[in-house]
C-alpha cells in the first residue's frame, strides 16, 4: 500500500483514530555514525517551516504550543530585563524568540526584531555529521532532522557541530534535545504544533517549493514597502534549511540576535571520519556492560589519534562568533 | 464590535490607537496581517509605547496617554481643512445640518450650563432648534452658522498641529503623515478600521476619546461598511456577553433601564422613553421599548407581573444615584456602609485601583462569597504575604466563602464575543474536586434563599418567592432551558393583527425573533437583543456552517450574531442614498428597487425605501450624530481635557483638573498626586503571555513571562541609575511597589509644552498566588476616579516616581 | 552532562550513567542498519474531540478539546490536549501563548477543588461541605437584607433597594449563567451590581 506523501499545510485538525506512521527507518537519508545506510524506498516530498519575521508579533504563541506539543516543562525563570523568556532555548524548550530592538540608522526608526528560533532542519546537518552515536541523529528525505533519544549518548557534539547553537543537553537525562519539526505529527499528515497555532500566520508549514513561492510573494509586499533588501534565508552554507525566514533586511541576518549571515558546518566537523566515532560508542558500551559486547568489539575500528585531537578541539573550543 | 473579527480583511487602513490588538488578542489581529498581505492595507500605531503591534506597523508614532481627543479633533481638523470628507455620506447620514439651539456654546474650555459646586452641566441648551412640526429643524446646505457641521468646525480649529504636538508629544511631522493617510480613507472606495481597547475607556474621557474616533469615521464614511466600523476589542470572552445581559448596576438585559427615584411609576418610566422621531419617516427603533420591557418583566415574574400592578415595575430596584458601579460600591465598603460581597470570577483586589483602599474596604465587610475556578488574591486578601499582601490578618473580621466553579473546558453555554458573536461551546472534562457549574451555585442559593422567604417572610419576599423559576431543576437551571428563556416565546396564542384568525406563533412555542415580541404581556423574552438565538429552529448559537457566500466575511450560518443575526451594524450606511453600494467590491447589501438584501441581514427594514429611511434607525434622527446632544455628560462634541493626574497643566484652561464632571469621591482628593511630587507618567496594560490575573497559574505562560517588571527609557533610567534587569521602587500617592526594571528603545521621552515627560510602563499579570514568581500590579498606584460617563477606572494615565531599589525581602531570603 | 566536557571525560561518565540507552542502541544486531522509527507515537489516537472556544478573550476563538474517556457516554473525562479549531472562521485553528496552554489552565495546581470557609480572624481556608456554605450564605443574605432592605423612600415611592450587599457577576461565563445569575440578583434588590467591562 502506498504510504502519504508529506502533508502540505498545518492547517488541520488532527486525527484521533489509529493511524500508520509515514515516517519509518525506509524513509531516513541519513543517519549519524552511520557508513552504509539502505538508500530510503522512496523520496518524501521536501518540507518546510517558513517564518516571516515581518508578520511576527513576538506573541510567543509558537513556544507555548511548542511546550504543550511536546510536553517539556520549562523553568520559571527571573526576568532579566528583556522580553526573550526563558532566556535560551533549553532542554525543555525547544524554540525561543529572540527580541532585539534595532534602529535602523538608514531612516533612524526604532526596528523591534523578533525572531524565532530553532532548529533550521539543515539539509546538510551539521549536528548529524558531528554526532558519534549510531542513529541518534537522523533525517528524514523530507528533510526533517531528528533526533533518537534511545540512541543518545548525551556527549554534546551535536552542539558543537549546529551552526547555529540549537541542541541543548538535558540536565535531567542527559540527552540533547532540539525541535523535531513535531515529527509525530508529520508523520500522520499533520503540520509543526508552532505553525498550527501561530496568530497571523508569521510561521507556515508545507513542501519546501510552495514555501518558497510564498515567500517571494510576501517578498514582494516588503520591497513595496520600502523593504528593498526583503529576502528569503535559505542559507547555502548548510545546503538550505527546512526552517527558512522572510526577513526584512535579508543583507544583514545578523541584526537578528545574531542569525549567521554565512552558516557553515565546522571544518572540523566536516573532516571527522564517520567511522571513528562509532567506535566511542562501542567503548562506551563495554564500559557499560562488559564482556556481553565483546563480539562488536572484533570489527575493525579504531580510534586514529588525529580523530581524537579533532574531537577534543572540537569540545574544547569555545562557540564561534556569531556574525 | 460595530464590524466582525472576520471583516478586518477588508480594509485598506487599521489604525490601532487605544488598544494593542496584536498583543490582547492576537488572533483576532491576524485579520489585520491578512488585510496588510492580501489587499495591501497599511497598518498605523499610534501608542506611548511601541509594542508589538507597532513592531510590525507602517507608520508609528508617539502619544502621551490621556491627550487622544486633541490627536483625534486634530486629525477631524485636518480633514475638514484639506476638504477630506466623504460629503455625500456626512450630509445624508449625519446630523451636521442640524440647527442647534443658540444657548449651545464653548469657551475655555468648558460647554454651556457648567456647575462647579455639583461637577455637572445643565444640558438643556445642548440640543437641536425643533419646528413647528415637532421636527429637528435642518439646513442640508450646510450654511447655517448653527448647524452641527459649522459648530464642529469651530470646536477642532484650535486642534492644530503644533497645539496636537504640544499637548501629545507627537512631533508634528509624524501627525501630518498620519492625518495623510487617514485622509485617503474619505473616498467612497477606500476605508479605515479602528480598533481599541481600554486604552481609551481607562480614562477619565474614555467615553469622548471613542466618540472622536467615531465622529472621524463618520465624516470618512467608514461607518457600516466592509473593513471599517468602530471596533471595540473588548476584553474577557463574555464582557460582551455581560453587558448585552445588563449584569451592571443600571441596566436591564438588553439596554433597557433601571428605573430611577424619579421614576415613580410605570408612566413616568415610560413617558422620556417614547422615542418619537426627530425627522419625518424615521424608523427609530425604540419605539419598540415597551414591547421589550413588558417581555423582559413577563420572564422575570411570569403570572405576577400583569398589567394592572404595572408589570411588576415596583419589584424593580429603582436608583438613587447614576449607579451602584464599582468605584462607587468599595468607596461605600470602606465607608463601613455594606456588609455582603460576591465575587464571581473577579479578583478584584487586583483590578481596581488604589490597592490599598479596596484592602481597607473588604476588610470592613461581614462577609465575602468568591466563586472561581481559581485561588484569586481576593478570596486570600486576609492572608498576610509579607510585602505581597502585608495585611493584619488577625484584625480582618471577614468571614470568607471560597467556592469552586468548572472552568469553560467542564459546562455548555454560549459565549458573546467582541463582534457579537453568540457561540455555543460544549462541555468536555469532568470538573475536578466538588466544583460546581455557576448555574448551580446560583440554582442552590436562589431555591434557599427563596425557601427561607417562603418560610420565614422578611422584607419585601415578593419579588423574589414570585421570580419565575420554573426549571426542570431548580437547583440547576440547564444552559438549553436559559438560552431559551432568553429568546422568548409565546405566553399566549400570538395572532397576526391584521387576521386575527392566524395564529402567528401558538402559545408556549418559541418566538421566531424579537419582532415577536409584544407589549401585552403575552410574550416573554429574558433579553430581547438576543432573540433568535434559540428558536423552534433550534438552537443557533450552536450553528456551524462556516460556507461565507461572496467572501466578506460575514459567515451567516456560523453561530448567531445579535441582533437578528447581523454581522456588521448600520449596514444600510454601506450604499448611498439611492441603496447603492459605495464601492461595489465591498458590496453588503443593496436596494433592488422593492427590497434590500445582499450578504448580510440588512440593518433597516427590508422595504425601507432608500430615500426615506435613514441608516442609524437606532436613534431618532435616522442619521448619526456628530453632536451627541444632552446625551453625554461632559459635551456633545469631546474635547481635550487632561488626565486627574498629568504632568503638564490643561493647555486650554490650567484651572481645569481632569475631566470637570468626573465624580470624584471626597475622601479621593487628597489621594491625587501632583507632578512635582510624583514627576512620571505611568500607564498600565496587559502583555500577551499573560490573560489578566488568570494565567500566572499556569506553569507555561508563567514561563513565557515569568516575573513582573516595569518598563522605562534608556534616558529615564540614565538619570536615575536604573540598570537593565535590576530592581526598581515605583511609588505614587496611593501606594509602592518593587519591580525589575526592563530598561527600552521603546519608550521615549515626550516633548509636552515645553518640558520632557517620562512614562513609565506597568503590566498587571503579577499577585501572590499562582506558578509565576510573586509581585504587583499598577492597580497599587492607580487613581481612584472614572470615566464621567460610565466609571472606567482611570487606570491608563496616572503619576508615579521611581527609583532603583533592593529585591524584596523574600527573594533575598 | 556538561557539554564542555572532554572526550574521554564523556567517555567515563557515558559509561556510568547510561548504561541502559547504550545497550539498547547496540540491540539492533546489524549495528549499522537503520534502526526502527523513532518518530514519537501520536498522542492524540483514541482520544474524545470536544468543541468549545477559548475563554480568555473576546476574540473567542475555536478549539478542540481532546480528552481520555468521554463525559458524553459519563464516564471520566480527563483533558489531555487542547488545540485550535480549524473550521472557526476567526482563528482558522490558530491559538495565541494563552490559548495554545489552556490544558494547564484546566490542570492548574491551582484550581479549587472544595467550598472553603475562612472564619472572622484565621488565617486559614477551612474545607466545608457544599451544604453548610450555601445554606450559611442564603442565611447571610437573609439576615443583611432584611436588616438593609430600603422598601420606599422618603417621599413614600416604592423603590425597592438593597445597597448594603453586592455581587460582582464574573465576565467569562456563559450567557445562559449571566441571566440566572441576573435573575437572582434583581429578584433580590441589590443595586450594587457590575461587572468586568470596565477593568
């Protein structure tokens, strides 16, 4: 039987009777610290999340459908003088809008930028290429990047190897956690939780392409209002993202608490051989339970001693600016 | 709501000024994001603070709070100055040709007839010349020198740019820009939308600042039609509800009146409320009251309430005083003079103003009933909570009833929302613990208190051991047996009165609508605005077919909206004269030559010949009014006065404070605050993570905004040594609170007459209950005066100083 | 785990603390085949829907009530889950930061369960039964009005008038609870009457 294709909007109202899953292992493209995947059975259209930073009121409706989706309990925090609640993305929250207040020194009006953040669902994800533990990074050929608690080992390179500084490690079990793109309700035909709920529809859901067109049209709206520098950030660093923004002022992404203007995956991270990491975990493993996995312990891998002095400076190295 | 939610999609100019729509109700503005995105529309703030509704505006600008009507007269100025009028429409469809009566003048800033001893006009001369016919007498050329038109002319001209900029602050480069834009909006083919909220009703000329948009709009001609209207945001999902019920202290569901003293009887209630017209073949539609009220008795008092004992006019509570309304009722309590209080979902504590005085007031009481879903500080406000709620709770002699009701996700029953909407909702969750439905709470203490009557006897038991309560549980009315209560239905056979053999409606059936309804005491309908909402159709607030024909927005088959299921108010005013749509994109209904119709219920008679009938058959002219004759208590033309509490004098007159007819309490005069002392001005409001007292509850919103703080400019805490996220001490006559101060681009100082003034923003989500952190509200600081006409708290516009503080003393502990 | 940490670091405590996780990962015998999906199962299957609209504002927009057990059929019905509507024509599914949290409103550690008393001077919420508190209240009402009751005024005319007790109606009920709380109210005399419009 054949499986449905992705869903095209959040528009929906979800289903409550049983149905299959449309996200299956047939359907991964990657999977981290993984040499030789099966090619997926089949290619699910490409998804999107498309955020127009310009019809954003910062409402935060996105968060709190976000907690209530995904059933995390973030702190309760101090307030520090600033609207951005809590005041990082956590283990507990998955996305976050970041408030800055910017004049524009071209017409010296005040410019109060809120922008969502997240994750990007990179099509080149560097978190993925980073990650040591077989199969606890994922994507999907929809393009959705996932991550696999079970297989997680907690050791926070996925951090490391976002550029754009998403995952956060859970003080409580130890695990990285980032946005799924609410991969459960793709799965059965429905779109993100935060794009369902969102007030003025600042935040849409469908196949990457219609994003796309509707981002030039709303594209062309800001260039009649005198937004001549409107753009769609896709960025190619990373091969584009699954979340992509309307921004108003696409020559300078910066402005928006420090959206990369030119993300890229660490050469570091690039140069990691695939194959050292799964040996960490094998090592963990026999840390863990001894001889019982003694058998995987025969294949040929082994930690070179450049992949270690890669991996330390990797951890080691404080974050990269973030212009 | 004069338009829908669904009908900001039309417009070409939202223009949110007294309110902050994207914040309050952000799915509501989602209309003005669809408008900007898909016709073009343009979106103007006009806001002390930029908020997040500026933050995705065209054109933003600047006003200190409480100076609106200058902005607003200065905006009608520019119009009339520029010829920007939509002159067919203003002279068909309002009162400009009016001859008003001689006496009628303005001068330093005060209208005729003014009394300073007793703060109040004598309004007679407030009115219009009336012929010999009995008709208001009219000069459709427009060059009489009393008419309304040349009387409004003179009234704005002192409104100019440079006096808006010196009294508001708004630099006079920006007001021009948007008196531009607003501008465009006079031709047939384009229009404006207003949308507030308690951004102009929190004041002590609330009800003027609202008048003033809505005398602007009318000249505009975006009054009726698609993508415009006065749009009242309005605030808890069934205040509409509420109000349209008559759940306040003068009102009878539906509009109708409370009697006053003077009203000694029947005739005299119903002699100034005939209604007649004021020009020739008007519908004015209150002619009808009697029918209403008669219907509103009969649900009331069934068998007693007859003709011959004046419909039981006499078990009605008749007024000594305007109202009984909020303000009034605590400065009674903490006179010691009322001994009982009910609070149903209310947390008054934190709402009213002058905190410490609504303290001192329910301390004095004897007891106190709460019923909420919730803890709220008002059913805790004995409970000490150290520099939260520092209370002596050993001397507080209350004795408090703390009773648990379901919350929305646990009963049925229909909600009204903003445009009017009746909405069914349906029960879902099994409530938690014992807590009851409203219905029965009421239900239990209605058939015991009625029991102790019946038993016992007491004062006057009459109307209440007669009051019609004939439910199949009395202990618990069902939402079904009220909702068609309210609609109403046949006490007899109702025959048609030109073939009295036609049975129209046959007794104890449903009436179809309120044209049913009769004044002879055989019908009975509990609110008559309502009517239709639960007819022998069945139950129409529960309707929903959201198919809406001609994409307008109108979405008839979606719920019920009152009345009659109209979805946009003086619709008629969408055609001209001849009941042809101004702009035929935007059509709603038109005249086809025998009858209107078109995608909406039409607001006029369906046979109302265009020519004859005007538009606004509320009012006895036919036509709106841009001067409100006695009908307002502080002028028929608004004008600027400043707020009880201002950092500059009233430019006009200095001698004036306030508004000269708010009623101010005596006890209250030596609680208002002077600018030397208290040299800020603060303003309050809500933030989007947070529904008033409600959702510090809740672990998520209390994450999204956990801790209560103050908001002020960079140059403000500059001079005072505030630092980003530190603690601050605000302070003003009546009270002093701690918050973290959350340092802005945002807010900047404001040029008034001469002299920077700093306002000081404060959010009102914090309490001592509740899963976000501890704090306070601005109703410590705020004044204790309303609005002159209806007794809106003054919360928006008041003094405060401020300066860096230590944390309170729990937080360090 | 602190993600600073070194590798090695990582190694040693990975070792100690999830043993369980990693030989799960390692169960799937081939170890570099694709593992089972690991998309979360949908939480809402076999749950009851339940329309109603959002009760904060006045916008007033739809939502989906999904629940565990169906109060329709009277059996227990917890709320699980709470969603926009998408067939309302306003919101079309949306919900703002309030509305999309509504379930921990319903859930509120908060929400009163019993009647409380507090008596003149404690300082605590006492529990009592439904019974008392409302045969307690009408008798406190009794006893006020009949202390209170202004019957006529001075010049003789009827007027009807209880000012010395006065009931706040909440602005987030249903209609239908309005105009019984209205009935009630009027019958009675009291004048002092208002609501929230105005705050």
């Amino acid at each position: 039987m054949m499986r449905p294709d992705s869903p095209r909007t959040a528009a929906a109202n979800p289903p409550v009777q049983p149905m299959e899953t449309n996200l299956t292992e047939r359907d991964l493209i990657r999977r981290s610290a993984t040499s030789s995947l099966p090619p997926p059975e089949r290619q699910l259209t490409e998804v999107a999340k498309l955020i127009d930073v310009s019809k954003c009121i910062g409402c935060k409706a996105c968060q709190s459908a976000c907690i209530e989706w995904n059933d995390t309990n973030p702190a309760i925090e101090e307030n520090v003088g600033v609207y951005t609640n809590p005041h990082d993305l956590t283990a507990d929250m998955y996305t976050l809008m970041r408030f800055t207040e910017w004049v524009n020194p071209e017409t010296d009006n005040l410019e109060w930028l809120i922008r969502k953040d997240g994750c990007m669902h990179c099509s080149d994800p560097g978190c993925l290429k980073a990650c040591p533990s077989p199969g606890a990074i994922v994507q999907y050929s929809n393009g959705i990047v996932d991550f696999v608690h079970e297989n997680c080992i907690g050791c926070g390179y996925c951090v490391k190897g976002c550029p754009f500084n998403i995952p956060r490690i859970s003080k409580v079990d130890h695990k990285a956690y980032k946005c799924t793109l609410c991969s459960d309700r793709v799965a059965v035909g429905q779109g993100p939780a935060c794009a369902k709920a969102c007030p003025t529809k600042a935040i849409v859901f469908g196949t990457k392409e219609d994003m796309k067109k509707h981002a030039d049209e709303r594209i062309a709206d800001l260039k009649s209002r005198g937004y001549a520098n409107a753009g769609l950030y896709d960025p190619p660093g990373v091969s584009g993202t699954h979340v992509m923004y309307v921004l108003h002022h696409n020559d300078k992404p910066h402005i928006y608490a420090d959206l990369p203007d030119n993300p890229r995956i660490s050469p570091v991270v690039e140069t990691w051989k695939g194959v050292t990491k799964y040996v960490g975990l094998a090592f963990m493993g026999v840390a863990a339970a001894g001889s019982l996995l003694h058998g995987i312990l025969g294949r040929p891998n082994r930690v070179t001693e450049e992949d270690e002095e890669a991996a330390e400076e990797l951890v080691e190295r404080k974050p990269e600016a973030r212009v | 709501m004069t338009n829908a939610w669904t009908d900001i999609k039309n417009t070409d100019l939202v223009v949110v000024m007294g309110g902050n729509a994207a914040e309050a109700h952000p799915c509501g503005f989602k209309w003005v994001t669809e408008a900007k995105a898909n016709r073009g529309a343009k979106l103007i703030v006009v806001d002390p603070r930029y908020t997040r509704t500026a933050s995705v505006s065209d054109f933003y600008a600047p006003i200190r709070q409480g100076t609106d009507i200058s902005f607003l007269n200065g905006v009608i100025k520019y119009c009339i100055e520029n010829n920007k009028v939509q002159w067919e429409y203003t002279k068909a469809f309002t009162n400009a040709s009016y001859i008003v009566k001689d006496g009628f003048s303005y001068q330093d800033g005060l209208f005729t007839g003014y009394d300073e001893e007793k703060r109040d006009y004598d309004r007679e001369s407030w009115d219009y010349v009336i012929g010999d016919d009995g008709f208001a007498v009219v000069d459709p050329s427009l060059q009489h020198p009393r008419c309304v038109w040349n009387l409004l002319k003179e009234h704005v001209a002192i409104y100019t740019p440079e006096f808006v900029e010196r009294v508001c602050g708004t630099p006079k480069a920006k007001f021009l820009k948007i008196c531009e834009m607003i501008a465009e909006c006079s031709t047939p083919t384009k229009t404006m939308t207003s949308l507030y909220a308690l951004g102009w009703t929190q004041h002590s000329s609330g009800a003027q600042n609202i008048r003033a948009m809505a005398m602007l709009q009318l000249i505009l001609g975006n009054i009726g039609v698609q993508g415009g209207g006065m749009n009242a945001l309005r605030g808890h999902s069934n205040i509409q509800g509420l109000t349209d019920l008559g759940l306040m202290s003068n009102l009878i569901p539906g509009y109708l009146n409370i009697p006053t003293e003077m009203e000694e009887n029947f005739g005299s209630y119903m002699s100034t409320r005939q209604f007649k017209p004021l020009r020739p073949g008007q519908t004015s539609y209150w002619q009808n009251y009697k029918k209403f009220f008669v219907s509103f008795q009969k649900a009331m008092w069934g068998n007693a309430a007859q003709a011959d004992n004046d419909w039981a006019y006499d078990y009605l509570p008749k007024l000594d005083v305007p109202s009984y309304d909020v303000l009034r009722i605590f400065e009674l309590m903490n006179e010691g003079r009322v001994n009982g209080y009910f609070c149903q979902g209310f947390n008054p504590l934190l709402a009213f103003p002058n905190r410490a005085k609504i303290t001192s007031a329910l301390s004095k009481l004897k007891w106190l009933v709460t019923m909420d879903p919730l803890e709220t500080e008002t059913s805790r406000f004995w409970e000490n909570h150290g520099e939260y709620n520092d209370v002596d709770t050993k001397s507080i002699q209350t004795e408090v009833f703390q009773l648990p009701t379901t919350c929305f996700a646990e009963e049925a029953g229909s909600l009204a929302n903003s445009g009017r909407w009746l909405q069914w909702h349906w029960a879902g969750g099994t409530p938690p613990g014992e807590a009851q439905h409203d219905t029965w709470i009421m239900g239990q203490i209605f058939v015991r208190l009625r029991e102790l009557y019946r038993k016992e006897g007491g004062a006057f038991p009459d109307p209440i051991v007669n009051l019609a309560w004939d439910y199949k549980d009395p202990g618990e009315p069902t939402p079904e047996e009220l909702a068609k209560e309210i609609n109403g239905r046949a006490i007899e056979d109702l025959r048609d009165p030109t073939d009295v053999t036609k049975v129209l409606v046959p007794a104890g059936k449903q009436v179809l609508n309120f044209s049913q309804l009769r004044d002879d005491g055989t019908t009975l309908s509990g609110c008559w605005i309502y009517s239709g909402n639960f007819n022998e159709n069945g139950n129409n607030m529960a309707r929903r077919d959201n198919h809406d024909p001609g994409d307008t927005g109108a979405y008839l088959g979606w719920t019920f909206a009152w009345p009659l299921n109209r979805r946009t108010l003086y619709n008629r005013a969408s055609c001209d004269v001849n009941g042809k749509p101004w702009d035929p994109t935007r059509k709603i209904i038109e005249w086809d030559g025998t009858k209107w119709s078109g995608f909406d219920v039409p607001d006029i008679a369906p046979n109302a010949k265009p020519q004859d009938v005007g538009p606004f058959i509320m009012n006895q002219e036919g036509v709106s009014r841009l001067f409100t004759r006695g009908l307002m208590r502080d002028g028929p033309f608004p004008a600027h006065y400043e707020p009880f509490e201002s950092p500059v004098d009233n430019v006009i007159n200095p001698k004036i404070r306030g508004n000269p007819v708010a009623r101010v309490f005596q006890n209250d005069v030596s609680q208002f605050g002077t600018s030397a002392e208290f040299p800020y001005a603060a303003t309050s409001y809500r933030l989007t993570e947070h529904f008033h007292y409600w959702t510090k509850h809740n672990r998520v919103n209390a994450a999204l905004q956990p801790e209560f703080f103050v908001e002020i400019s960079e140059e403000l805490a500059a001079e005072k040594k505030i630092e980003r996220g530190g603690w601050v001490r605000v302070w003003s006559k009546r009270g002093s609170i701690k918050a973290k101060a959350l340092v802005t681009k945002r807010i900047r100082p404001l040029m008034c007459d001469g002299k920077a003034v700093h306002v000081v923003g404060i959010p009102l989500h914090w309490g001592f209950i509740g899963a976000a952190k501890k704090g306070w509200g601005p109703n410590s600081l705020a004044p204790f005066v309303g609005d002159a006409n209806i007794e809106t708290p003054e919360s928006k516009a008041f003094l405060v100083n401020i300066e860096p503080t230590t944390p309170p003393s729990e937080v360090v502990a | 785990m602190n993600m600073e940490l070194s590798r090695r670091g990582f190694l040693k405590a990975a070792g100690a603390g999830v043993a369980g996780t990693t030989l799960g990962a390692m169960g799937f015998g081939e170890a570099e085949a694709a593992v089972l999906a690991h998309v979360r199962p949908f939480k809402l299957t076999t749950t009851v829907e339940t329309r109603n609209t959002c009760p904060y504002c006045s916008v007033a927009c739809g939502i989906i009530m999904y629940s565990k057990g169906d109060l329709r059929k009277g059996e227990q019905a917890d709320i699980v889950h709470i969603e926009g509507d998408v067939d309302h024509p306003t919101n079309r599914g949306t919900l703002c930061p309030k509305g999309a949290a509504l379930k921990d409103f319903v859930h509120a550690p908060t929400r009163l369960k019993h009647p409380m008393m507090r008596k003149a001077g404690s300082d605590r919420f006492e529990q009592v039964s439904w019974d008392f508190a409302l045969d307690r209240i009408a008798r406190l009402m009794k006893h006020d009005r009949d202390a209170n009751f202004i019957a006529k005024n001075a010049k003789g005319v009827p007027v009807n008038r209880w000012t010395t007790t006065g009931f706040l109606a909440a602005s987030a009920t249903t209609n239908e609870t309005a105009y019984a709380t209205y009935k009630v109210v009027r019958s009675t005399g009291i004048v002092a009457f208002d609501n929230q419009a105005r705050v």
